[in-house]
C-alpha cells in the first residue's frame, strides 16, 4: 500500500495526487488516471502540469499553499472531452500535506467525479434559456399584438362566454366614452341595449364557425347617446378545453 494510501480513506468517485515542492508527482491513488488530461504521463518523477495543464497558471497558488499562507484551492467543472458522449467533469482540491512524518513540504490534490452534477445543471440552465427566449418571444408578440389593437380604427371587444368583457381598446373608448375601469370585467349588456341579438350571433357563429359580419345593434355611449354600431362576430379558443371568448369587431353606422 502507498504511504499516504495507510492514512486516506477517499470515495470512490475521488482520487489523489501527491506533488512535491518542485511540483513533480511522487505519488497517485490507483485510479487517478481517468482524471488526467494524459493519463499516460501521469508517473512518479513526471511534472505535474503535463497530466493536469489547469494547474499552469497558479504556481505562486500552490507555492502559497506550501508555506502556509494559504490553507487550500479549488477548481471546479474541469472537463475531459475524450469521448461526447461520455464527457467527464472533475472538481479539483488542493491542500498541503497534514500528516507531521512526511520528510518534506507537499500538496495533496484530490479529484472528484462532479459528472452527474454538472449534466444537470447544464441541462436546468439549458431548461432556463430555453424558457428565456420563449418569454421574451411571447413578450414580443404580446407588445406587438397589443401595438396593432391599439392602432385600430375600428371598435374591438373581446368577451368570455359568459359575455364578460375582457379587452377593449382605444376606439372603443374614443366611440362610446368610457374607460377600461368603466368596462374591463362588466356585461357586455351595459353598453349593448341588443345584446341578445349578439348572443344569438354568437350561438350561429358557433354552429357555422364563420365569421358573422354586419350584426347591427344600438350601442350607449356614457352620455347616454344611442348610437348604431355594425359588428362582426368571431371566437377563439381559450386554454380551457371547449371553451371560447368572442371577438366582436365594430364600425359606427351613420344615421339613416
């Protein structure tokens, strides 16, 4: 057994290394080499930074970490791409040597297998961008569709099947006087002194499913004015199964 191997009791998805002051390998778990960049140059005498290149760089770390002034270092997500379809990932940990008998000054680098881990948080943040850009994509098309209500020359009302307004936008109001507060949630029968006849049209719409065009009704404006309003009648399904909110698309009728 190797020396450091009597006091390490290490998982099995952990391996170690022991590295001098020079930084040359003195000794190595006995599955250390699936974590190795070169697993054929992991080797008693053998520097290192050839089997794991990530260590390049930090050598003021390490040197640190062998005087004391550091306790440890951690890489984390350190990918082996020998094979796509089985990638490998590793976190990286290094301390100095605790063990009082040892002649001189070493690291121990312990490396553990994080491939499961790290597979699923790529996919969460995969699953997150995805959602990312299907937002931003609804967003879009809602500022978009609520651009082309707003610019619309004719009345548009949506309603539930209940014939509870939903949406109305700004022709609406300019016709007929009212604000959104004034008509968001209320019968559509405020203002619709025929709103049977709708309702009827509705029902046709439904039987036909074609959009009914010209359905004249008396409309009342919040000063309590009359006025004639042609409108066309469609629907659209709702996320609930089987049910429909209606669109009714309206025009002023000049008096005759």
């Amino acid at each position: 057994m190797n020396p450091l191997a009597k006091n390490l009791l290490c998982p099995p998805h952990i391996e170690y290394l022991v590295v001098d002051q020079d930084f040359n390998i003195v000794e190595t778990s006995l599955g250390l080499q699936r974590f190795s960049d070169i697993p054929h140059k992991v080797r008693k005498g053998n520097k290192v930074f050839v089997s794991f290149p990530e260590l390049i760089g930090i050598e003021n770390i390490l040197i640190a970490i062998l005087q004391g002034q550091k306790i440890s270092f951690k890489l984390k997500g350190i990918g082996r791409f020998t094979d796509d379809r089985d990638p490998l990932y590793i976190d990286l940990y290094i301390i100095k040597n605790p063990y009082k008998e040892a002649s001189k000054n070493m690291l121990i680098i312990f490396l553990e297998d994080v491939t499961e881990r790290m597979v699923l948080e790529q996919k969460l943040v995969q699953k997150v961008n995805e959602s990312s850009l299907l937002l931003e994509a609804w967003d879009y098309s809602s500022n978009y569709l609520d651009k082309i209500i707003t610019s619309m020359g004719d009345a548009l009302l949506v309603t539930t099947s209940a014939s509870i307004i939903k949406i109305i936008n700004q022709a609406t109001k300019d016709l007929l006087g009212y604000s959104e507060e004034e008509l968001i949630g209320k019968p559509i029968s405020n203002i619709i002194s025929e709103e049977n006849l709708l309702r009827e049209a509705s029902k046709q719409y439904l039987l036909s499913h074609k959009v009914l065009n010209n359905v004249e009704v008396l409309c009342q404006t919040k000063t309590g004015e009359k006025r004639a309003i042609a409108f066309s009648c469609s629907a659209i399904q709702t996320d609930i199964e089987d049910l429909q909110d209606f669109i009714y698309v309206g025009r002023a009728i000049a008096p005759r």
